[in-house]
C-alpha cells in the first residue's frame, strides 16, 4: 500500500491573508492545541499582524513562554514580538466568571447588576455550569471582535471530549438561560408548599450538581432573586449566542482541527471535521503535531533488526549489498545505496541516542514509542582509545554490540513512524480534501520564544516522508 498524500497546509498564505480574521484551534484535549495557538499567534505578529491570543489552558508554562508573569481576562503585550515591522502580539487567558460578570455589568443597569452578581446562585451559575467555559470563550472572542484592536484573533478552544461541547455549548447555555425556562423556576413560588417544592426539583433536573448545593428555602429565595434580576435579560443569551454562531460561519473566521498522530486523536480530528462541515463552519485543514522523522529512512525497520541479529550473533561485519546478509525479500526494492543507508542509520542513531546533543531531555514520545538506552552514551565510547590495555578485538566486539545497538534503536523509530503513518493515512483515505500541516516533533516541551518559532517554523515548512512500501 501506497503512503496517501494530502493537500498540503499553507500556514503562513492563511495568517498573511488580511481577510483572516479569527482562527479557531479546536481538538481533542492533549494534543499540542495551546501551543499550537500560540505559535501561530507569534509567528503571524511577527509577519506584520497585529494578533490577540485567547487561550483555556490555565498552565503557567505558556505565559512564562511568552514572557509574560501572569496571563488573566484582559489583553496583554508580548515584548520583543513584531518590533520594526508593525507587528504586535498580545496574550489573554478566559476567566470564565469574570467574562460572565463583564456580559451582566454591561446589560444591566448598575443596581440591578449589583444585586444579580451578590446572588449566590448566580454564582454558582457562573462558576460551574455545564458549557459556562465553551459559551463564556465565545463570548469573549465576540467581544474582542467588538472592539477592533487586532486584525487577527486566534482562539484555543476548551479541551473537550467531544466536538459537541464546543459547538453547542452557546445554543445550550443560551436555551437554558431563556425566558421561559426561568418561568418554569419562578412557578414553585407561585404554587407554594411541597407540590412547589416538587415541581422545583423537575424543573431544575438539568443543571449540574453546584446547583443542588443550595438547599430547601434558600433555594427558592435565590432564584427568585435572581431571576426578577435577570428576567429582562435572559433573551439576550440566545441573541448572542446565534450571533457568534454566525462569526463563527463568516468567511472571515478559519478553523484548524489540531490533533496527533495517534489512532484516538485522529479519530477525533474526523468526527471535528464532519461536524464542522455539518454546520457549515470554514475548516482551513489539520495540524498534524508530533511526527516523527529519520534521516535515514531508505532503511526499514525490517533490514535494521535483520542487520542487528546478524552482528548479535556471529559478530561479524555485515554487508548490506550481500544477498546472503539481507534477510528481508523485498530488498531489491530499495534503490538508495545499501553502504549509504546503513552508515545513515547509524549515524542518525547515534545523534538521536546521545544526550550531550539533545539538551532538551527524553523527546516528547506518543504512549507505545521508544526511549533512548540509558547506557548509550557510555558505549559510545572506544573502548581501547580509554584502556590502553584493551585489545583491538575486544574493541571490534564492543563496536559491533554498538552498531547492533543502534540498529535496533533505529528500528523502533522506524516502527514508529510506519504507525504513525497508517494513522494518517486512514485520515487522509476519509478526509482526501483537507489539507494538512505536519509538525515534526521537538525533542522537549516548548518553554520559551524560541521554542514557539520553532513550532511556527515546523507548521510553515512541510515535513518530507520518503514514500515507502508497507
């Protein structure tokens, strides 16, 4: 089977574009979307664009990445980003309570939105309902697209388990914020007595558990309270909620499904694909992240272990263009000089196993992949250019062990990527129109600017794979 090929993902024709106006990050959670975000956001400041990044992820890390102490609600400038070339970068994380309060203070005049935001069950409300997070990050991209200051806003959506939190969180929220439904709340009060009380319980069935901590007639009196607060107001959810539907569908907005190359990941990233389609949202393609290479992949994983074995065990030099050495059938296939993919093999393995040029600690490996051996380094070493006494015999055996080593290292990550490569081709077979950006894997996670341009150089350049046979 043929390796599939995708359209391939122009990243910097899409941030250039000044008819780009908001790019949305969406994906499964653990799969490089904050990050993602984020050098996107630092690559197209430093094109020329003047660029918002609203991010859901509360880790420090980011912040610290950008330079910035703390991220909170309000906008903040990136130094060092886009200087001299009109460029600006500035940095936001959602505070879900604070955005909600912002929407009540701004709809509400000052007493009544005093008295909505005492409410302790509006506090509950705010703090911990289902879909509060999707709605409230909506809600404050709406407003960010309000106000004008940025020519491009890129969003990283809340990790969800599924594609459906996202997309319907607003209409969600906003059904159970509408007037009627506050109604059936009020109704109890009207009824009084048990038959009230019942007929509370029913008509708060939905809500989530922060609500049920509010008890007997406590209850009843705070949400009378805060539904004559927010009676007036409650149609105005269901406005803004089709209004950022609608920004969410203008040809203006881009969304870029981010995901792994893992078989969970990609699963999702499909199901986010057909949904985005579904509802007619503009789907600009997939990122790809953590993709592993090799510099020497004309050498199969199958020639490596073969080669390996045969060092194992006569401790012999092996020669890769002798038919009696291959043990692989489909050797004749391979064009690449044998002496060439073999010395690339090792050489690649070699870099890849030594810590003294990977500073950066254990690459960032998906669950089932490999790890460098924890006494590579040392085997590195000549044996008879440390111990005078050591014969040139027990040098040649100790470098055999090591090539052998090193083939198989270079197999698994061969292995590897031959899983990785079927992952996305089942993508690719399903999905042959979306266009792709693959990112090769960084050896550590991203701590600072120059691990976001990296990531932005990764996403702009698109990664060769050597088609092979498997």
């Amino acid at each position: 089977m043929g390796m599939d090929v995708a359209p391939q993902l122009d990243i910097d024709v899409l941030l250039d574009d000044p008819q780009t106006r908001i790019v949305v990050c969406c994906g499964s959670g653990g799969v490089g979307k904050t990050t993602t975000a984020a050098a996107l956001g630092v690559r197209a400041a430093e094109r020329g664009r003047k660029v918002v990044v609203l991010t859901i992820d509360p880790a420090r890390r980011l912040a610290q990445s950008m330079g910035i102490h703390a991220l909170d609600n309000i906008p903040r400038r990136v130094e060092g980003i886009g200087d001299g070339n009109g460029g600006e970068l500035h940095a936001m994380m959602l505070d879900m309570k604070r955005t909600f309060d912002e929407f009540v203070e701004a709809h509400a005049d000052p007493e009544r939105a005093r008295a909505i935001l005492a409410n302790p069950f509006y506090q509950s409300l705010s703090a911990g309902f289902a879909g509060t997070q999707e709605y409230m990050a909506m809600e404050k991209l709406g407003q960010l697209r309000a106000r004008d200051e940025w020519d491009l806003i890129i969003v990283d959506t809340p990790p969800s388990r599924s594609a459906l939190d996202f997309l319907d969180a607003p209409k969600r929220l906003g059904s159970f914020l509408d007037g009627k439904f506050i109604k059936v709340l009020m109704a109890p009060a009207k009824v009084g007595g048990k038959a009230g009380m019942k007929f509370l319980n029913v008509g708060v069935s939905m809500m989530t558990g922060t609500v049920s901590k509010v008890l007997g007639g406590q209850l009843m009196r705070d949400v009378q309270t805060f539904a004559a607060a927010m009676d007036t107001m409650f149609g105005g959810f269901r406005t803004r909620a089709e209004a950022t539907y609608r920004l969410l569908q203008a040809p203006g907005t881009a969304f870029l499904v981010v995901a792994a190359p893992e078989r969970d990941a990609l699963r999702e990233a499909a199901y986010f694909v057909e949904r985005l389609a579904a509802d007619q949202m503009p789907l600009a393609g997939l990122v790809l992240n953590r993709v592993h290479g090799s510099g020497a992949e004309q050498l199969s994983a199958e020639r490596a272990l073969a080669a390996a074995e045969i060092l194992s065990l006569t401790g012999d030099p092996v020669d890769p263009a002798d038919p009696d050495d291959a043990a692989d059938p489909d050797d004749a296939a391979d064009t690449a000089d044998p002496d060439d993919a073999l010395a690339n093999a090792l050489a690649t393995a070699a870099e890849e196993s030594d810590p003294a040029k990977n500073d950066a600690g254990t690459e960032n490996l998906a669950e089932g992949g490999f790890v460098d051996p924890p006494s590579g380094n040392a085997q590195a070493r000549n044996p008879s250019a440390a111990d005078p006494d050591v014969s040139p015999t027990s040098a040649d055996s100790s470098a055999e062990r090591l090539a052998a080593g090193l083939l198989r290292l270079h197999a698994e990550r061969m292995q590897v990527l031959g899983r990785e490569q079927r992952t996305h081709d089942r993508f690719t077979a399903l999905h042959p129109e979306v266009p792709v950006a693959q990112v090769a894997a960084l050896p550590g996670d991203v701590h600072d600017l120059a691990g976001l341009r990296a990531i932005g150089d990764r996403l702009a350049v698109p990664l060769e794979r050597t088609k092979r046979a498997g």
